[in-house]
C-alpha cells in the first residue's frame, strides 16, 4: 500500500467577501500535520508529528553543520541540576520566577534548567585549559524549561519545554570582540539561508530594579565592547532599556509575524559575570591564571520559535531542503508502480524524503493537487517506465522536459546539500 503525500491537508480558504487572515503557524502547524498539543501533556508542550520532526530535523543537521565548520565542538549536558549550580550562575536569585520548583531527588533539591550556560562553565573547568586552547567554542542543541504563565503560551512561539541552539565560546578578553562579530556573521548567513529578514537589531540594556548583577564595571565594559560590534559589523541598531540579561548586556535579533508581534530569534552576549562565580581560568602565556570571557551566542534560537515563524513565512511551501516530504512520485497507472518504487528505493538512497502516491489515490489532477506543497512531483507514464526517465513537475507549475531518473535524483540531492533556496539551477532568489 502506498503512503498518502504528507501535504495532502488543505488549509481553508476564506470566503471571497473576508478579507485574508494574516497566516498563523498555530493553524497552519496543525492543518499541515506538523505539531499538535493533548490537554494531557499539558498547556505549552507541543509534540512534533513526522511532518514536523522532519523540518526540525533538517534544520537542526543544518545549523549543527554551520557551526562544526565555524570552528565549534558539540556536548551534551543534562536538563537537571542541582539547586546549588542555579544559586552559583545567579539563576536562582535573579531569574526563579521563571524556572521550575525544585524536585526532592535523594535529599537533593533537582532543577529543570532554565539556561544551558552555567553546564557549559562547568564542562570548561572540568579541564585545566591553557590561553593556546582558546577560543574554545561549545554548542549544544538542548532542552531547557521556563516556568511561563499559562496566559502567555500559544504555539511554538511561547512553550515551557525549550530546544535551545546555544553555544559559548571562552576566549581572552583580547578574542572577544572577534568571536562576538564572528557569531553576529554566523547569524546572518544563516537568516540568508532561511530567508529570514530581522526587523531590528536591538542592543539591549539594563533597566531599573534589582534583576541584574549589581556591578557597574562589568555592565559598561560589556556594553561598550558590544557597541564596537555593531560598529565593526556594519549593522543599524536601537538601544533598548530593560531588556539585557541579568548578567550582562546582549544584541538581540528581532523578528515579527504577520501580525506583527516582534519577538527575539538570536542572540550575542558578553558576560564576565559567570566566569567570575564559577572561578573559571586559564594559564596564559606568562605561565600565570587569566579569567576568561564568556560570549554567549544562539544562531536561531529556540528551535519552536523559529520553526513557527518558518511556517508563517513560507506557508508551509518550505525550501527543498527543509520541506517535509521533498519528492513526490506520481505512477500514471498500476503498470508503473513497480518503476516508481524502484525509484523511491533510489531517493531513499540519497538521503531524500520521498512518498509514492500511486492510481489507487485518484486522477493525476487529484495527487498532484494534494502534493501542491511538495518540491518536486516526479509523474512516470509508460514511456517514462520504459525508457528509466521521470517528468519533473516542481511547485510553482514548471515543467521540466524527461530526464534520466537517476539524473534527476542527482541533481535534487545536489539542490539538497546546497540548501538552495530556489527549485531549480539557476533561479534567481530576491
């Protein structure tokens, strides 16, 4: 039996009379089959179904790539810690309204961690390091949790269980402000390869109150390190009060919805606050103990909140690379199922993600109504059978002259691994 193509969901369309809705990825995530929420999970903890984990897995390989060549190592470290490690970081007296109550764990107090950092310190002291070793760039894609009032979720974009694209480099104060532009750079590209367009960059600071670590020094030689950034990156930015972290000022990239509600997508930040609490060092050049720096630097976020704004930005028509199911193959009669599945054997094979919507689904008109939001349609009649070639219809309704099916398999993988944003060589993208 056949699979159903992934997109055959249809969105509704509104009346001819209504003016259109701007597009919501909550509607949109759900008529695409891509994520859902169950009362019994619990308010701000979306599931991710096949459609849905395949983009966030393709975006997850992507920015893993992008920072394995950009001189990053990968760890894995725990959701929970100890009461104690928030108290050390600064989380538990500036940031415990928004994180979990600890667990009774052994007569241990357990916590969900609200940030990756202060594991990641922990991960740096574990080893005596020398200045020849820095900068030393650690990412992670992990879990985190954050306490959010139930008036606040919806979606992806407010969720209290978290994937974070995180990673901190220590350096010397002398290296920071070359990795902090560096990551600004990696975050732009990265927003090139998305399409994504920022609205703003915001340079956020302190505000009044007692939130942040009482230590003037530290805030204006953070602040004005990152104001040097933004020169040097070339970027137009806004300061903006009362929005830094506790621990230090940060570059905040802004993006909007639709509707447009602004919110946060990536981040650059300087801190020498939390290598001063966890006593982190290194053995410089005159064989004595430095404190380092700690650049704290999310390409894209929450894994959830960009996900949502991929949603509303392409309406579900995703980038090849990103879509859930890239080709569909289309037999015109039973006769050409057996070449058709021979066929999916080779997308698999390449790595692509591929569906067989066979005759037993309908007219031709009909499958490739349903897979309107499928890349590729790849229609196989007897002559294309016979002679091994597939009928390239992509998308936007162009139709490519046959090609050999293996040629066609080939050059999709390469649109693929290039992470193209157009369906084909040579397309312009504005």
């Amino acid at each position: 039996m056949t699979a159903q193509p992934s997109h055959a969901a249809r969105p509704s369309r509104p009346s001819p009379s209504a003016a259109p809705s701007p597009p919501d990825h909550r509607r949109l995530g759900r008529e695409l089959d891509l994520f859902d929420t169950d009362p019994l999970i619990g308010s701000g903890l979306p599931y991710w179904l096949p459609d849905g984990a395949a983009v966030r897995h393709a975006l997850e390989e992507f920015i893993r790539g992008s920072e394995q060549r950009a001189g990053y190592r990968h760890v894995y470290s725990p959701v929970l810690g100890k009461r104690e490690l928030y108290e050390i970081s600064g989380h538990w007296s500036h940031y415990q309204d928004d994180m979990f109550p600890p667990m009774e764990v052994g007569g241990e107090e357990l916590v969900l961690r609200p940030s990756l950092c202060p594991h990641h310190a922990l991960i740096y002291r574990s080893r005596a390091r020398s200045y020849r070793e820095l900068p030393f760039r650690m990412a992670e894609l992990g879990g985190m949790y954050r306490s959010e009032r139930s008036g606040v979720l919806g979606g992806l974009t407010r969720v209290r269980a978290i994937q974070l694209n995180d990673a901190h480099v220590f350096c010397t104060p002398e290296q920071a402000g070359d990795e902090a532009v560096a990551a600004l750079e990696l975050i732009r590209e990265a927003h090139r390869v998305l399409g994504i367009r920022p609205v703003r960059y915001r340079l956020s600071l302190p505000g009044a109150g007692g939130k942040y670590v009482a230590d003037p020094a530290l805030w204006e030689r953070a602040t004005a390190l990152l104001v040097e950034v933004l020169e040097r990156s070339g970027v137009p930015y806004e300061a903006a009060e009362g929005e830094a972290a506790f621990y230090g000022p940060k570059i905040d990239v802004q993006i909007a919805d639709a509707a447009g509600r602004e919110s946060t997508l990536s981040t650059v930040q300087i801190d020498y606050h939390q290598p001063e609490r966890f006593g982190l060092q290194y053995i410089g050049a005159d064989g004595a103990k430095h404190r380092p720096v700690m650049v704290h630097r999310s390409v894209i976020g929450s894994v959830e909140r960009v996900v949502a704004h991929l949603i509303e930005l392409y309406g579900g028509a995703f980038p090849g690379w990103l879509a859930p199911t890239q080709v569909v193959l289309l037999p015109l009669a039973e006769e050409q199922v057996a070449q058709a599945e021979a066929l999916r054997r080779r997308c698999l094979e390449r790595g692509l993600r591929v569906e067989l919507a066979g005759p037993e689904q309908g007219s031709l008109g009909a499958r490739i109504r349903a897979a309107r939001l499928v890349p590729y349609q790849a229609v196989i009649g007897p002559k294309e059978a016979a002679d091994d070639l597939v009928a390239l219809r992509l998308r936007d309704g162009r139709r490519l002259a046959p090609l050999p099916a293996d040629e066609a398999v080939a050059r999709i993988g390469a649109l693929v691994d290039g992470y193209a944003a157009g369906l084909w060589e040579g397309d312009a993208v504005g």
